[in-house]
C-alpha cells in the first residue's frame, strides 16, 4: 500500500496508462494543462508539482482554451494520445464547457479535472458555490454532464479507483470517446489515502478495430456492385482509424469517386484522381453533382450533418440507398442505410475484397474526371490575383499560400468565411493537413489548437487563420505560444466584423445587422445602426503587445513575401491582413447547396420577405430519407 493524496495517486495513475493499436504503443495522458484557484492549487496542483518527472505540465490563460489545444492535440494524434486540464471551482470550471462540447460533439478525447465545492460541507456555502433549494448536492460542475461522455464526482477518496479506470475507458474508446470529466470536491483532493499499488501499474488499453459483420457486409458489397453511379463520402472516421491507404486502395481499384466532409478532407489528397472534394453546402459542384445523381452512397465515418446533405436536399436521385460503414451504431444506421459497423480501416479493406473485379463504367469516371478539371480551373481563377498591388481578397490569399506550403504544413481553421472557402477550395496534400473544426465551429478555437497541434508535431509549419471576429474571442494562447517557444503562424484576416455571418443575414432578410464591427450612426438617433465607420482597432498591435512577431502586408506582392518569412520563422509570427471583398471574378466559387436556416415567415420588410419567398422554394426539396 502507498499513502498518497487522491491527487497525487490521480496523477500517478494517469502517467502509467498507455494505448497500443497496430502494435505502436503510446502514452495516453501526455500532460496536464492547468489554471489554479482555491479549488484545484493545494490538490491538483501540488500533486504536479510532486510528479513534475512523472506529468509535463503547460500554462494556459483562459480555461475554454486550454481543452481546445488539448483537442488539437489529440487530433493530430488520431485519438491515441489526450491531455488533461484541471481548473478550480467557480468560473475556470464553468468555462470548460464549450471547449467539452467540441470534444465530444468531434469526438475527440479530453480529461476535464475541475475542483469541485467541499464534500464534507464545512461551511455552507463556500466561495463560487452554487446553491440549489433543491438540491444539496449539484455544483456548477454538473453543467459538464451533458456535454461529457463520462461524468463522475469523486465525493470520498476510495471511489476514485473505479472513477479513474472508467474515465480511461471512455477516453480510449474509438466508438464513445469525448469529453470526461471527473469532478475533485477540494477537501478529497488533498485527503490521504492508503493505494493498492496495482492501482499505479503499468496499464495498456488496446484500442480495438472491430471487424464488420458478414451478413452486413455481404449486404454492403452487393448493394455497391449493382450501383451504376456509387459515391463514397469521407468523414472523420478515415482519418481517426488511419484508413486512408485502404481508401485509397479501394476507390483506386473500383473507380468510385470520392467526396469528403469537412473532417474528412485530406482523407485522399487532392491528386488522387478518385477526390473530387469537398460536398454539401460548402462543397464542390462536381461532388454535389455527383451526390445529387447518385443511386448509391458510401458513408465512411461520418455523422451526415446538415452541411454535409444540404439540410436534406443533395442526395436526389429516386432510389438512392446508402450504406454507413461507422465504428459507431448509432451513426451507422442514419440515413436508413445499410448499416456496416465497423471500424473504418478493417471494413475498407473486407468490402475492397469483396468488390476486387468490380469497376465502375468508364463514361462515369470520365465524367467526374472532366468535372474535376472544369472545377480545378475555378479554383485557378480564384486563387489568381491579376493586379499584385492590389489588397488581397481571402481567396486569394488561399492561393499564394497554396503556392508556398508543403506536405509538412498543418492549417487550422474552426469559424467564419474561411472554412467554406476552404472546403470548396483548399489542394489537401496529405491526410493532417486540413484540420478544419466544424462539429461545432467554435470560434477562438484556432489559436489554442495551434498550440496543442504544434507541441504534437515538432517541426512543422502550423498555420491558425482567423477572421477578425474570431481573433477577439480568444487570442490568449498566444502568450502560451510565446512562452512554449512554439513558432505557430497565426494569419489573421481583417474584413471588419462577422463577414460570413453578415451575408447569412443579408440571404435571410436581416440587412447585416449587428454583423459589422463599425461606430453607430448618430445621425440616426441614439437607436442608430452600427453603420458609421470602422472601429479603430489594430489588432496587429495586440498580437504583438501579446509576444508575436507581427507582419504587416498591404498588398498581394506583400502577402506572398510575408507568408514565406513567416513560414521560416522560428518564433511566433503573426501575419496581419486586411481583406479586399470578394467579387465574382476573383472571389470563390458561390454555394453549390442549399443550407437550411429559417426566414422570417412574416415580415413588413422588403429583404425578409423576397428571402422567404427563397426559403420556401428551397425548402421543398428536402427530402428524408425512410
């Protein structure tokens, strides 16, 4: 038996457990991110400081962010690796919870350690406690519930055994992992406790790949070899379970094209001849072409979110099926497919056994082939900036850094204009290249991702592009960056105010407002709109008052010079751009499908009515799919 507080045997414990899949053994827990208050410092926090050698630990500034680079980590880990982050009780604990929902709506792991208020309630109540009527036993903690795949309080120091190993199971968990939480009231943390020593034992979890049925995928195969137009589509999952080669295997030798989701771009690069890119609302047209007109589709690792089928309105072909090869029931049977529930590698390569003689006729791959180079052109287009000093337009900022980056470079992204843009647009060179966010879009999570990604992969280029609005909810891990001495690329592009937001609301019949970041009009009246000029902020500055090296470009020439310095640099630099809008000649490519957001259904306003009379003619195409 060893005496330890139930902080210390936490983190012994969580140092000693490993996953292993393939045979590549790897630590589970990398380090610990931490922000200390009353309700974490004398546990949590001395227990790091005692097994400083055993737990790295990283510095964060804002709560939220810290599991959003523990989530960027993890992702660019494929899921084998995670972190934890601890906070106190009170607001560093409430502030995990949107970093936790992005967890676990993407489905990546993270270990979210809050304090908790006293267990033994010595005074009644504590500071930042809540107190309930009701209840005497909720915390502001249990707002994580919801948003965790694993939630527990560890209320007396013996529970924390079985806590502890079922939190590890669910983070290792390829088909529940997520967000888990175990919540530390501050008196047990500190409390000591004699530990069996099995309980610090080297631990491996192996992380399973489970094969497919055989009646499912007898059933799968089929279905493909008697499609005339089958289309694959690529999730997340590809890129979790390692299964691009066995994708690629596949729609290589089969011919079937293949479409990615905003997780799953990059899961063929753009070369292949089978990628036709990104599909849905922020797709290209050949895939939403080809979507459209499909009879079967091949969902591999995918949630099918509104993005991805057009609110409803992309798959139209009368007889389309699908068939879901997911890891996860539940995400299988969607669509009222077919389901194969497996993981993605192993059912990849049992249906490229089953399907070895099959191919599809050559005039569809022909067509796709030509749909891609007319589509490849638009790009061409868009990226070209004809006059080089000229201001840059977003797109064209894409394309001079196309122009500059390698298989090495990472590019994150999470909210705004740039992840359509980026979906329809960006050349993927290899599979952990596009690390785009949009399970949950969160804006403020490009910048601490940068971080998590940038301590995974030593050596690469990291690139964080944000718009200006997202740059303002949360550029704090740019002092973590700086202290890390983590060379990150921070790009941040200046339109003033929610660009792609306001153009949401002028389609919809909200005439922009509250979208741009503007003085009011005060000839309007002390009611005025924020219609008056733009604000002056320079957040150049700010990122630089913050530790950044900061380049300022003005024009296209600029731009290109600023982005090959940067991406050089051996110290974080920031690259400042303030955007030209858009038109349509060297703007992107517009929507290539319908997204359903509701319009006013009365309005005496002439915007909201013509954009409910386009609502309506759009939404009768939705279609389920029983």
């Amino acid at each position: 038996m060893t005496r330890l507080t139930v902080a210390q045997a936490l983190v012994r414990f969580l140092a000693a457990q490993h996953t292993e899949r393939d045979g590549v053994r790897q630590r589970l827990i990398t380090a610990t991110w931490g922000i200390f208050g009353h309700g974490n410092v004398a546990g949590i926090g001395q227990a790091l400081v005692e097994y400083a050698d055993l737990m790295p630990y990283h510095q964060g500034r804002n709560e939220q962010a810290m599991v959003h680079a523990a989530v960027g980590h993890a992702r660019q880990h494929r899921r084998l690796s995670a972190q934890a982050v601890t906070t106190s009780i009170g607001p560093g604990a409430t502030n995990l919870v949107t970093g936790a929902a992005l967890a676990t709506i993407n489905h990546l792991p993270v270990l979210l350690l809050p304090g908790d208020t006293f267990a033994g309630r010595p005074a009644d109540p504590v500071l930042q406690q809540l107190q309930l009527p009701y209840a005497g036993d909720v915390s502001v903690n249990d707002c994580l519930r919801p948003v965790s795949r694993y939630f527990d309080r560890i209320t007396r120091p013996e529970a924390l055994v079985p806590a502890a190993l079922a939190a590890v199971r669910v983070l290792t968990d390829p088909a529940e992992t997520g967000a888990v939480t175990l919540a530390l009231p501050q008196d047990v943390q500190a409390e000591a406790y004699d530990w069996p020593e099995e309980f610090f034992a080297e631990r491996v979890w192996r992380v399973r790949r489970p094969a497919p049925d055989e009646d499912e995928l007898t059933a799968a195969a089929g279905a493909v070899a008697r499609a005339a137009r089958p289309l694959i589509v690529a999730g997340g999952g590809v890129r979790h379970s390692a299964a691009e080669e066995a994708l690629s295997d596949l729609a290589a030798r089969t011919g079937i094209p293949v479409a990615s989701t905003q997780a799953g771009k990059g899961a063929l690069p753009h070369t292949h001849p089978q990628d036709v890119g990104g599909i849905g609302h922020t797709g290209t047209a050949v895939a939403d072409h080809l979507a459209r007109t499909a009879d079967v589709v091949i969902g591999v690792g995918t949630r099918w979110t509104d993005f991805t089928t057009a609110s409803g309105t992309l798959f139209g072909h009368p007889d389309v099926r699908f068939v879901n090869l997911n890891i996860t029931a539940f995400d299988s049977h969607k669509m009222a497919a077919l389901p194969l529930v497996a993981d993605a590698r192993e059912g990849l390569e049992q249906l490229h056994a089953l399907l070895e003689q099959h191919h599809v006729p050559a005039h569809y791959v022909h067509e796709y082939a030509e749909e891609k180079h007319r589509w490849d052109a638009r790009v061409a287009a868009a990226y070209a900036a004809p006059d080089d000093t000229a201001r840059p337009t977003q797109a064209q900022f894409l394309g001079a850094l196309d122009t500059l980056v390698t298989a090495d470079d990472i590019l994150i992204n999470a909210a705004g204009s740039l992840p359509g843009d980026l979906h329809k647009l960006w050349r993927a060179r290899c599979a952990d290249q596009y690390h785009v966010e949009y399970g949950y879009s969160c804006m403020g999570y490009e910048i601490p991702a940068a971080v998590g990604v940038a301590l995974a992969a030593p050596g690469r280029p990291v690139w964080a592009l944000v718009g200006d609005g997202t740059y303002l909810m949360n550029p704090t891990e740019i002092v973590t960056a700086v202290q890390e001495e983590l060379p990150i690329k921070l790009v941040i592009l200046d339109n003033h105010g929610y660009a792609s937001i306001g153009g949401l609301s002028e389609a919809v019949g909200a005439e922009r407002f509250g979208t741009d970041y503007r003085f009011r009009d005060r000839s309007a009246g002390a009611a005025g709109a924020f219609t008056g000029p733009p604000l002056p902020v320079d957040l150049a500055a700010n990122a630089a008052s913050l530790g950044m090296r900061v380049l300022r470009p003005r024009t296209v020439r600029d731009l290109r010079e600023a982005l090959a310095d940067a991406r050089e640099a051996t110290v974080p630099t920031c690259v400042y751009v303030e955007t030209e809008t858009g038109d349509s000649v060297s703007g992107p490519p517009p929507a290539q499908a319908w997204w359903d957001v509701p319009v006013a259904a009365t309005s005496t306003r002439p915007s909201a009515i013509k954009a409910r009379e386009e609502y309506d003619r759009h939404v009768t195409a939705r279609r389920r799919h029983p």
